[in-house]
C-alpha cells in the first residue's frame, strides 16, 4: 500500500516539475496552455500604440512581468477568446482574431462599448460555420466581413477561390469597397463565377468596374451573365478607346437589358446569338463607337426586324425616330402599315426623300402619298419634290393628292441623285434638336458633373513625381510628416497623373474618332456618351503609364464613379461619404482606408487614429519600393517597414473597417431587411 501510494506521489511530482520547467521556457498561462505566438504579438502591439514606442519590444522584465500579472486588455482578450470558443469557435481561430484586432477591441471597449458588444455577438454567431474556421485562422482580418453576412460561406468561398488563384489582395480589395453586406453578398455572387473577368478589368485600371457583374441571379440574369461573359472575353485584347466604349454601353443599357429580357422570353432567346451580334457588326462598320446608341434602348427593336440590321448600318437612329417615334418632342411615330414603304426609302439611302419623312410626318396628305401604289422610284421623286418646294409644299402635296398613280408618275420622273454619305449623327449634322435634351430623363446626368467633374489618379509621394522642395520638407518634418504627406498627396496630387472635365476629355475622344468637323457639332448630351468613354479610356491609360512608378493611388473618386453609375454599392458608399473615408490601392493589390473629419459619435478618436495610423505605414512601406521613397526614408532615420509588419498594418486596417460596418449596419433601424436581402443583387 505504503509502495503504491509513494509511487504516485513520485509521478505527481514529476508531473508538476515538467509543468514548471516547461511554463518557464515558453511562458504559459492558466491551465497550462502553450501561447507564445500570443505574448509576442500583444506586446508588439501595446509597443505599437505607444505614440513615442519604435514598436518593437527590448524590455524582458517588463514583459515577464505583463506574464505573471496580465494586463487588462489581456485580460480582455482573454475573455473574448473564451467567449468565442464556448460559441464553438475552434480556438486557433479565436486566438488569431482576437489577437489582430486586440487594439480595436480595447478602443470600443472605450469608446463604443455597445458597438463592442454587437461585433462580439456576430463573431460569436460564426461558432456554427465550423467549415469557415480554418480560413478565419488563416485570415483572421476577414471576421468582421464574414459574421456581418447572411450567408458567410459564400463570401468565404469566393476568398479561397481568389486566393488560390493568387488573388486574394484584389479581391479582399473589392470587399473593403463593397463593405456593407448586402453590397459584399451581391459581389460574392458576382465573383462566384466571374473572377477572372473582373481581376482581368482592375488589372486595365477600370477600378470599380465590378459593378457591371452585379445584378439579380434569375432567369433572367443568368441568361444575361451568360452574354457578358462573351462580350467582355472578346474585348479585352481591343484597344483602350474600344473597351471604354463598350463598358460605357454595358453600363447604360445593362438594367433595361436584363428587365426585357425578364419580360420578353423571344427577346432572351435571341439577345446573345443575333440581336448582339448584328449591333457588333454595325458598330464595326461605324467607326468601332458603341455611344451612338448609349441614349437609345429601341435599337434592339430596330435589329429584331429581318433588315434591322442594315436599315442601322446605313441610317443609325434617324430609323428608330421614324418608325417609333419620340413623342416627347413632338416626334410621332408613323403607323405600323406605313413601316414597308418608309424601310425600303431608307434603305435608299437617298437625303431629299429622308429629309421629307422627318419634315412631313404630320401632314395627313404625306400619309396618302407614302399609300400610294406607285414604284419606289415614283415614290422617292415625289417625296424630293415636296422638299425642293420649299415654303410652297402645301400646294405641291395638295396637286400631287389629286392626280391618279400613272399622272403623279409622269410629274414627277426619276428621283434626284445624292446618296447619303452616312454617317449615323443624323440629329446632329441636320437638326440638332435641344428639345431632346430637355424631354428626356436628364437626372442620370446629373451625376457626371458631381462625381466625375475632376477625376485624377495620382501618384503617391515617394514615385518620384514630387518636387525637391517638397521631399525637403518632408525630410525636416521627419516620419509624422513622410506618413501624412504621403496620405495627403496620395489623395490630393501634386503632380496628378490626369485630371480631366468630361467635356474635353469627350470632346478630344470624338475628335480622334469622329473627325474634328462631325465631333465639334455634337450635342451636349451626345458629348456626355463620349465624356464617360474617354474617362474609362483614361483611367486604364493612367494605370499603364504609372506602372513601376507609383506605388500608391487613391482610387476613391473613380470607384464612386462606377458605383453611381451602374448604380451599385449604395449602403457601402453613404458609409464612405459619411465618414469622409478615401480609399487607395498599392502596387501590391492591397487596398486601405483612411478617414477624416470623422464625428466622435461615428467611428471615435481613437478608432479613426487607428485607421489612419495603419494606412501610413502602408503608404511608407509601399515607398520602400522606390528609390526616391528610399532616399526620403534614409534622409529620416526612418526604418525600412518589413513585409511582415505591412500585412499585419494592412490586416489591422481592413479588419476594423469591416468590423465597423458590422456593427453600424446593427444600429441601424432596417438591418433586418437588408439581411433578408442580402443574397440579392440591387434590382
């Protein structure tokens, strides 16, 4: 008894001196568990938060001492990680979370301990997705995207997907833009089966142009997809003018496409095999410009007829005015059993008896004369005969009303020669008619000017466009002054890449494919479909020529101009608008946020110093890759950011904006219904 008892007193003892020996080599806390990982990374980043700290930990005691006695932020910490692993989270995945965003966590608990408490809830509530927890540890950043979804295994999977594919920064990017989650759930169903075609755009510069991918998932939509992915696979080897021009096309006519295409089955049906392809066949005989039929949605009407096709070719749109009218300027359409005779004039080409459709089309006399069982040549002869009458035509149509077929065909002889020269600007060259401008919806207009006035792309400080004297200044200021100039610069330009009104930028892209004399005659409006175009041309030109030399843009206002008009992302966007937030991207893909003038009640001080703090030291970490970023970090003392503390400067940033959308979309009184809906798109 006395031998057994002694031999577990001995193991006991053995037992207890391991336990001891081995929290003394790797520090462990309560029950014995192993954390060194966690130590390291909570020091860093109380050293970080420190205003006057190098961020980086010398003190031995000190840390040895935070050990035996934690801290209260461990402490909360600590209770956070329990809270989550008794919701079922897998406990690496807890650790990793909560040890990215312990300093976020200490700052609500500060500043905003009810939002606090609602991004606990919501991570709490990812225990369930066990399938998740391996990506959470894996990107522990992405925990406040996911527990705000409805759906958190579809955005998950749409991350896995990009990186696998090497993607994952692009992509992760696209979320810090689409954050709210009804807006990131319509992405992921927009990425679920066109990453490539968007990693493929954003790699041309078109920053935002996500957006045409997001769109409802029915019949409907699923038949459109299918289109857009030809039609852009076929596009991206043009030229940037060509691109532009058809992206400018897709986000005009995309909502009234997919709408008909719900309403009219024959029209879903033929879409993408023939009415698409005979307007890419007219484009290309027409200078290659899709914006002459930005403003016009009937031109599919126009292609499904059997001669559609060249009646568009060798007429454009004064053919849809004819046959269907604008009424809203007093333009009627002529009667269906008038469309034969009207069609075969057109296809004549001819400009007198043209000019007198579009000049006679309220005469009820001009009707019996189009009726009237004459050749076409007889027909045409008469109809130029009215216009050479001049102010005189009423009595010229009443005299032609009384004579049989065979006297109006002996009168009048063969038609004029003079062939139209066509070009399809027909309102242009011949009429110009402002009323049009004024009769139809103006309010998509509106948004060119407020949004897409002055959009530049810009280097970021240290690309080498700066001027000595501001290199100087920075170098006096020291790191403070390198982390906010090259913020400020970023955004604001000193030497901006382009700026650009739209007026000229689509003037100059109507030159070059128009001609100076048709280009300097058009329209306000027609101005804007070439305005739009020449901007996307220049946004994917800017990105090209600035390659290996900027490290950092601000892509704020080109995204919002996107967002607005293809009318997507707009719970994402009034967040950005109401935290005065600018977005930028590095070389790297990597996408960040900074924010300013933010009211204390929305994001805090300490939260918003959090955001900025981490976004400047990815601006100087992205100078490290220049060398005149490299002789300005020298010129300071300031060492160089590793690769390692740039993520972790980039997790830290995205994950506290993501986990702020979290919690303010809660607050809101309509989550509830956006989270029903978050599995739609934004029609």
């Amino acid at each position: 008894m006395f031998s057994f008892c002694h031999c577990r007193f001995c193991r006991v003892v053995i037992l207890i001196t391991a336990t001891v020996i081995t929290c003394m080599m790797f520090g462990c806390e309560g029950g014995g568990k192993q954390r060194p990982q966690v130590e390291q990374q909570r020091s860093s980043s109380r050293d970080q938060s420190d205003e006057g700290g190098s961020g980086q930990s010398s003190n031995t005691a000190v840390a040895l001492t935070a050990r035996d006695e934690p801290s209260p932020s461990d402490a909360r910490s600590d209770g956070y990680i329990e809270r989550l692993v008794a919701a079922s989270w897998d406990r690496r995945a807890a650790e990793n979370v909560v040890e990215l965003n312990a300093e976020w966590f200490d700052i609500q608990a500060a500043e905003n301990p009810g939002g606090l408490e609602i991004q606990l809830k919501l991570l709490a509530a990812l225990g369930e997705y066990r399938d998740i927890h391996g990506f959470l540890a894996a990107h522990p950043e992405t925990a406040g995207l996911l527990a705000a979804a409805s759906d958190p295994r579809l955005i998950a999977d749409s991350l896995r997907v990009a990186d696998n594919d090497g993607e994952y920064f692009r992509m992760s990017g696209l979320y810090v833009q689409h954050a709210d989650p009804h807006d990131a759930a319509s992405l992921a169903l927009a990425l679920k089966s066109n990453q490539d075609l968007i990693c493929a755009l954003h790699r041309r510069g078109l920053w935002g142009s996500e957006a045409i991918f997001i769109f409802n998932r029915d019949e409907a939509g699923n038949a459109y997809e299918m289109w857009l992915r030809d039609a852009i696979s076929a596009k991206l080897a043009v030229s940037d003018d060509d691109l532009a021009g058809f992206l400018n096309l897709v986000m005009r006519h995309g909502t009234a496409i997919r709408e008909r295409m719900r309403d009219d089955n024959d029209f879903r049906r033929r879409f993408r095999s023939d009415l698409w392809p005979k307007l890419v066949r007219v484009v290309a005989s027409q200078e290659g410009a899709f914006e002459h039929y930005l403003d016009e949605p009937r031109v599919w009407d126009l292609l499904a007829l059997d001669n559609g096709e060249e009646l568009l070719k060798r007429c454009g749109l004064v053919a849809i005015d004819l046959l269907y009218g604008y009424p809203e300027i007093d333009h009627p359409a002529y009667p269906e059993p008038l469309h034969h005779e009207i069609i075969q004039i057109l296809l004549r080409r001819e400009e007198l008896p043209i000019h007198s459709l579009m000049k006679f089309r309220h005469e009820p006399a001009f009707h019996r004369l189009l009726q009237r069982s004459v050749s076409l040549e007889t027909r045409s002869a008469a109809l130029a005969k009215l216009v050479q009458a001049g102010p005189n035509y009423p009595g010229t149509l009443a005299f032609y009303d009384r004579l049989s077929d065979s006297a109006l065909a002996e009168e009048v002889g063969p038609p004029p020669s003079g062939l139209i020269t066509w070009v399809p600007l027909y309102y242009t060259v011949y009429e110009v008619p402002e009323k049009l401008l004024q009769g139809r919806e103006p309010t998509w207009m509106d948004l060119f000017s407020a949004a897409a006035d002055a959009i530049c792309i810009v280097p970021d400080l240290f690309s080498g466009g700066q001027t000595a004297v501001a290199r100087k200044a920075i170098v006096a200021g020291g790191r403070k002054a390198a982390g906010r100039a090259a913020m400020k610069l970023a955004e604001k330009g000193a030497e901006k890449v382009f700026v650009t009104t739209l007026r000229d930028t689509g003037l100059e892209l109507a030159k070059k494919r128009l001609g100076r004399e048709v280009a300097t005659r058009l329209s306000e409006r027609e101005l804007v479909n070439w305005s739009v175009s020449g901007l996307l041309s220049q946004m994917q030109q800017a990105v090209v020529s600035t390659v290996g030399k900027a490290t950092t843009f601000e892509i704020t206002k080109p995204v919002q101009f996107m967002f607005q008009y293809a009318g997507v992302g707009r719970q994402t966007w009034r967040r950005l608008t109401n935290l005065d937030a600018r977005l930028f991207m590095r070389g790297d893909a990597k996408v960040f946020v900074r924010v300013a003038n933010v009211p204390v009640a929305v994001l805090g001080t300490r939260g918003a110093a959090l955001l900025n703090r981490t976004a400047e030291d990815l601006s100087i970490g992205a100078a490290a890759e220049t060398e005149p970023g490299q002789e300005v970090l020298s010129a300071i003392g300031q060492q160089m950011i590793s690769a390692r503390d740039q993520l972790l400067a980039w997790q830290k940033n995205v994950s506290a904006w993501w986990l702020h959308h979290a919690s303010a979309l809660h607050h809101s009184d309509g989550s509830s219904q956006m989270q029903d809906g978050a599995e739609q798109g934004t029609e």
